[in-house]
C-alpha cells in the first residue's frame, strides 16, 4: 500500500469519525422534520350573478371549504360533496425545535424516516462524485452508474405517459386508454394515420433483434432528415433573419431628451453602440473571407474581427462556468444546510451560539 493511499485512508477515516461525531452530538444532522396539513375542498354549485342571462346555468367549482365564497353559498342545495387528504409539508429544524421547546410531547412536527433516508442517499452520492477529483475510484463509478441507469428510467417512464399513452394509444386506441390510462382523456375516435409512427416506432425497435437490425436505419433517417429540416427552418426563421435585422442600424441615433430637445449625450452612447456592433459584424466577417490574404487593410480589419471573436468566447466561457458554479453553490448548500446543519438550524444568529451548537 502507497503512503498516498494510507494518506487518504486516514482522511476518510477522520471524516468518517467527525461525521459519526456530529450526528450524535448537539442538535444532530440530517434529519428531515414534517407537518401534517390536512385540506378540505367542497363542491359548490354558484348561481349565476344578478342580471344576468336567465338561461344561464349555475356553474360548479371545488372551493376550500374555509373559503368566504362557501359560506356565502352554504345552503344545502348548493354544497355538494366534500373531498379531504393530508399534505405533508416538510418544514425548517428550528421550527422543530421550537415546537418541543413549547411542548416536549408534541406529535404535530415530527421526523420523516423516507426523506431523512433520502437526505443521506443525496449526500453520500455527492461525496461520491466529488471523490472524482482525487482519481477514480469504485464509489465514483458506481454513483455515475446509478445516476444514468436511474435517469434513463425516469426518462421512459416519462416519455411513456406523456407521449405513447396520449399521442399514440390514445389516437388508436381511444376507448382503452381512457379506460385503462388517462380517465379524463377526451375520446375524439381513431385516428388511423398514427399507424405510421407506431410502424416506425416498430421498426426502430427491431435493432435489438438478432437479425434483420438493418431495418432500425429506415426509421432513424427519417427522424434526421425531418428533425433537420424543421430545425433549419426555425433556425432561419428564429435566429438568422432576426440577427440579419438587428444587424441593420443607422449609425445616429437622435435620443429625444426630457424637455423635447436632443439628449446628445444619450444620442452618442446609442449612436457609438450601433457603430461598434456594424464594425464588429463587417470585421468578424471579414476574418472569415478567406478569397484574400490577410494583408495590409484587410488583415488588420480580419484582427479587430478576432478581437471581437475572442471576447465573443470569453463572455460565453465565462457565463457558462457561472453557471457550473450556481449548481457547485447549490451542492454545497445543500451538504452544509441540509445534511450537515453547519448553517444555524436553530436560526441563532451570534456567533457564540453558532459555535456552541457546533462543538455540541
């Protein structure tokens, strides 16, 4: 065994006891408390308003049944049935805290055993994928391992209810779907042109098969070449005319000021933005000419234009990677907040009692 492997052994070793240490110690970690919520909805038959239309018939909604328009409407020929469940609301540890403050034996906010296990499952495969930046290891290809086969069920599951049930199903097979599916779908009769995608969808299926795998190419090149096609006119129509229009400008721009005159100052900042963004277009395009040598006038317009190219990139690079570190951010909350209580469960916010909380 290398010194580097016994270096990181007794690293996670010590994590391991400080995070057994911090669990059982003080307030704890971890723990995911909950509130039971119970709702009540009544169904209400609202006559219509006075004035209006005689033959107009009364409207049903579902209202809460604490709602001022049930007690306006609280006649027995206008409540209907009442429907009620219990929501559970996942809620802050301090305000759990404060409830057994007030009452030890309180039962109104307790723990939840599933999203306590949840919170631990999340943190512990976020350690995991971190562990990457060390070198690679079992627990790293394991949470990737999980993290795709649990992404591409999702995926199917989803792609199954929302567009096999009710685009395919329910276009050939309304009466069932509605029966077995989607209860509320709306039953318009078959619709037998849908037999093309369920025959495409067949045979794009069929590469798993052990012969005949050929036939999956005729549906994938018809769903490139329409996918490309439909894309090409929206990326024509959505962003090369638009940039073709934004691009035509005039070079001044008179800016009306507060009293009716010319605001010169607002007119030069406007005119000199117009005037960078033509010169910036013809110089980037100008780099791209490649039917002359850059040289002379049209190599120094060709460098203004990978001036412009480079801080065209740097913009992009730079607001990609503060976005990659928002989820960083947001990771980090999540195991110091969520998991690990370091950012004052208790809401007390001296650093006192900060301190005090964390050595238990």
């Amino acid at each position: 065994m290398s010194g580097r492997t016994i270096a990181w052994t007794v690293v996670l070793l010590a994590f391991a006891g400080a995070l057994a240490w911090r669990a059982s110690s003080g307030v704890g970690m971890g723990k995911v408390y909950v509130e039971e919520e119970k709702e009540s909805f009544v169904q209400v038959t609202v006559p219509p308003p006075i004035g209006a239309d005689p033959t107009e018939t009364p409207q049903t909604k579902w209202l809460p049944l604490d709602s001022p328009e049930v007690a306006r409407f609280a006649t027995p020929e206008q409540i209907g049935g009442v429907i009620s469940w219990t929501e559970i609301n996942q809620v802050k540890p301090r305000e759990y805290f404060a409830a057994v403050a007030e009452d030890p034996a309180q039962t109104r906010i307790v723990m939840s055993w599933p999203r306590t296990i949840g919170t631990w499952i999340a943190a512990l495969f976020t350690l995991a994928i971190f562990s990457f930046l060390y070198r690679d290891n079992p627990f790293y290809r394991f949470s990737e391992a999980v993290v795709v086969g649990v992404s591409a069920g999702y995926w199917m599951v989803v792609g199954f209810w929302d567009i096999i049930v009710p685009n395919l199903l329910g276009k050939l097979l309304p009466g069932v779907t509605r029966t077995f599916f989607l209860p509320g779908l709306e039953v318009q009769g078959i619709e037998w042109a849908y037999l093309v995608p369920l025959a495409l969808g067949i045979m794009l299926v069929w590469r798993l098969m052990p012969v005949g795998g050929w036939i999956s190419l005729w549906p994938l090149a018809f769903i490139v070449g329409t996918t490309a096609g439909l894309r090409m006119v929206g990326y024509i129509e959505g962003d090369f005319l638009s940039q073709v229009s934004q691009s035509i400008r005039p070079l001044v721009v008179p800016v009306e000021g507060a009293g009716g005159g010319v605001d010169y100052l607002s007119s030069f900042w406007k005119s000199l933005e117009n005037v960078l963004l033509i010169v910036g277009i013809l110089a980037c395009l100008t780099y791209f000419f490649f039917s002359l040598e850059h040289k002379g006038t049209v190599g120094k317009v060709a460098r203004v234009g990978i001036w412009y190219l480079m801080i065209t990139f740097g913009a992009a690079f730079g607001f990609t990677v503060m976005g990659r570190i928002a989820l960083l951010a947001a990771r980090l909350e999540f195991l110091f907040d969520d998991w690990l209580w370091l950012i004052d469960p208790t809401e007390q916010r001296s650093v006192i009692a900060a301190a005090a909380m964390l050595v238990g």
